[in-house]
C-alpha cells in the first residue's frame, strides 16, 4: 500500500510496560486487539480514499466500490472499538485490570495515526509523519542503554539531536524531497525503492528484537528501569 501496518515496536512497548506492571498475561489479547484496530483501521479507510486512488499507488479496490464500503468500514471499526472498550471498563471493574502506561500509549498511538491520515493525503507525508514518533522512541531506547553504561551518546544531549538532524536531512530529507519532485519517474521510483529497501530490513530486524518472551536479554535491557547514576 506503500504505507505499512503498525510496527511489532509499538507492541514491543505494551508488552515492556505490562511486563513491568505484573499485568496477566490473559488480558494482553485485548490490549493488542485495541492497539491493531485502532492503528490499523486508518490505514484501511485511507485505501479506500480518493487520496490513496491519486497516490500512483496500485488500486485494488475501485472508486464507486469504495465509497459503497466506507461507510461499513467505519460502522464495523466503531463496533469493534465500542466492543473492545466495553470488555476492558467490565476487566477494570472487576479488578482483573488496572490502567496503566501501555493503555496511553495504545491511545496516543491510535488517536496519531487517527490524525495523520485525516490531514495528509500524499502517501510520503503520510509515512513522514508516522515515523517521527517512531524515531523518538528508538532515540529514547539509545539514550536509555548508554545511560545505563554511564554514557551519554556523544557527549549530550544537543550534539545527539544536531548529529540527528544532520542524519535526517542527508537521508530522509534529500530521499523524500527527491522522490516527491520528481514523481513518478525511474528516478522517483529508484529513490522510494532505495528507502524503503532499508525499512524493509529494518522492519525484519524489529519483529525479531521485540520477540521480548524469546529475548529475555533484551526485555531485561529495555525493561526501563532507573538507570544507575
């Protein structure tokens, strides 16, 4: 679709917060389901969108069958949340659930993407955006490792964010700055191929580090606690 599905990272992260919390591990199925439906179903709305079908993006679905299902996509993304908030508020009074930081971050990360896909339309911008808050929590798990070894990547705070910037200008900047101007052209394409030949891997090597259960090495190293000073 030329934007991907929600990344095992975000899971990787309800996962820690619950490992760290003590939550049952019967309840995590109703924590993932609220986080893929409420990540997922702007991506399903959006290829169904005039926007998507203007994209240059392969169509599979045609214009006039689209706007027929809309409509029941988002009924049944309504059910489906209205569902699966009822059975959280019954596991909450029952005390077989408390709240806790992985239920903001499935919030915030459903009502971002919620946003995202309702103000951008061009698929670039689109895969722009999600992936800030995706950066940022890479960049915390960094600052996070090196301050547990008494480190501070190069040397603070500013020159961290300088070196990350000048990265992303070079890389992203020029790649996605290039690959809008110059359409849908060989150049274009080679420029989006280039890219996302590397998120590719990158996404292979998330599903494998954020097997936390497979991985107790890096559960214990992501698990957030305090660094020592």
């Amino acid at each position: 679709m030329g934007v991907l599905p929600p990344r095992p990272q975000h899971w990787g992260f309800v996962a820690l917060y619950r490992r760290r919390a003590g939550e049952a591990a019967g309840a995590a199925w109703l924590d993932g389901a609220l986080l893929w439906t409420g990540a997922a179903y702007p991506y399903a709305r959006y290829a169904l969108s005039e926007g998507y079908a203007q994209s240059g993006l392969p169509v599979l679905v045609p214009l006039a069958t689209a706007a027929v299902l809309r409509p029941w996509l988002d009924l049944t993304a309504l059910a489906a949340v209205a569902t699966l908030l009822a059975a959280w508020a019954v596991r909450w009074r029952a005390g077989r659930l408390r709240p806790g930081p992985q239920h903001l971050l499935i919030a915030t990360v459903s009502a971002f993407h919620a946003a995202v896909f309702a103000t951008l339309r061009d698929p670039l911008l689109v895969t722009a955006a999600l992936t800030i808050a995706h950066n940022l929590q890479y960049h915390r798990i960094v600052w996070h490792h090196e301050a547990g070894k008494g480190r501070r990547p190069l040397g603070g705070l500013v020159p961290y964010l300088c070196a990350g910037i000048a990265f992303g200008a070079c890389w992203y900047g020029v790649r996605v700055a290039g690959a809008f101007v110059a359409g849908a052209t060989t150049a274009g394409r080679v420029l989006l191929g280039l890219g996302w030949g590397v998120a590719l891997h990158h996404y292979l090597v998330d599903g494998r580090i954020w097997r936390v259960r497979r991985q107790p090495a890096v559960a214990v190293a992501l698990s957030f606690a305090p660094a020592p000073r």
